[in-house]
C-alpha cells in the first residue's frame, strides 16, 4: 500500500508540474505573439501618421505658394501701373520740349534725364 501511495504522490506532483509548466511556456508564448501583433500594429499607426502630417505639411505649402502668388500679382499690377504713368509723363515731357533739326534740345543738347 507504501508504494501504491507513493506511486499515487508521484503521478500527481508529475502532473501538477507539466501543468505548471504548460500553464508558463503557454502564459509566455502568448503575450510574445501579441507583442509582434502589436508591434505591427504600432508600424502601421505610425506610417498612417506619418502619411497624413506629409499630407497636411503639402497642403499647408501649397495654401503658402497661393497667398504668395497672390503678392505678386498685386505687385505686378501696381508695377505695371507705375511704369505706365511713368512712360506717360516720359511721353508728355517729350512732347513739351522743342527739338532742332539734329534732335538737340534748347538746353544744349542735354535733356533733363541725361545720366550723370
């Protein structure tokens, strides 16, 4: 009967350690799993993230690009009419004055926008 109990004692300590040591190995398995799970996951947000602030960076130049074409355009118009009152006022400063025969004004030949 001795060995019949001890037999018994050491089956169920045999079993209570494979069950120990699946319960261990299957606890430490499964959290690896999930770890690699989530470390795909954590890629994939990231390059989402990624992809949209590229995107919000792309829309934020192209809103920049506009607003300075914009400037420019209000700069060229108002060059533009600058140079045109300019060449107006050139054209009736022009016709003001009195030319010779050799194209020499009464000043001596100098006109009031010779370079100095």
């Amino acid at each position: 009967m001795e060995n019949l109990a001890l037999w018994l004692g050491v089956f169920c300590v045999g079993v209570l350690v494979g069950v120990v040591i699946a319960s261990l190995s299957a606890g430490h398995l499964l959290p690896k799993k999930q770890h690699v799970e989530l470390a795909k996951a954590r890629q994939r947000i990231l390059a989402g993230i990624k992809e949209s602030h590229d995107r919000e960076i792309l829309r934020e130049i192209f809103r920049a690009t506009d607003a300075l074409n914009g400037e420019v355009d209000r700069s060229l118009r108002v060059l533009k009419r600058s140079v045109e009152q300019l060449l107006t006022e050139v054209q009736e400063n022009s016709k003001d004055h009195e030319f010779g025969p050799q194209g020499a004004n009464k000043n001596g030949g100098q006109t009031s926008m010779s370079s100095t």
